[in-house]
C-alpha cells in the first residue's frame, strides 16, 4: 500500500500473475490522475472469449477512472534485429 500511496506514476514490472490480485490494492491507494507504463512481457486472454488482451488493457481496464497505460517493450529477438 505505501509503495504506490498518492503516486502519480505507476510502472508495472512483474510476472503478470500478480496483477489480479495486486491491482485492486493499487487502484486504492494510487492517486486518482495516475498514469501507468507496463514492461510486462506476454499477454491476457479473455476469460469468455478466451481471446488474446494485451496487458496493459487488462491494467487499464481494472484501474479504472480513464486510467492509461503505456507500453515499453525490447524485442525478444535482439541478436536477429541487430543483425539486420
């Protein structure tokens, strides 16, 4: 609760597992402007159309309150990038 008490910016780096249970806390305590950036690699899926969702939607979507979050990723295939 203290780590994002009032916090304006909130910077997701964790196993994706975590966040249901993490984010409601987050949610109540972060302040209500908060904006947020996800470095977390993979993806959601729907839990009815068992569709793909990325991410930073399923933190968006559960922060509530026209909260936004960005998206900072590497590729996880540098050696193939550098190369070309």
């Amino acid at each position: 609760k203290e780590a994002c008490k009032d916090a304006t910016l909130l910077i997701f780096v964790l196993p994706h597992q975590f966040l249901p249970k993490l984010l409601p806390v987050i949610r109540e305590n972060a302040h209500p402007s908060a904006r947020g950036v996800s470095l977390i690699k993979g993806l959601d899926f729907d839990t009815n159309t068992k569709l793909p969702v990325l991410i930073s939607k399923s933190i968006e979507e559960v922060m509530g309150r026209n909260f936004k979050c960005g998206v900072l990723m590497g590729a996880n295939i540098a050696d193939e990038v550098a190369k070309q």
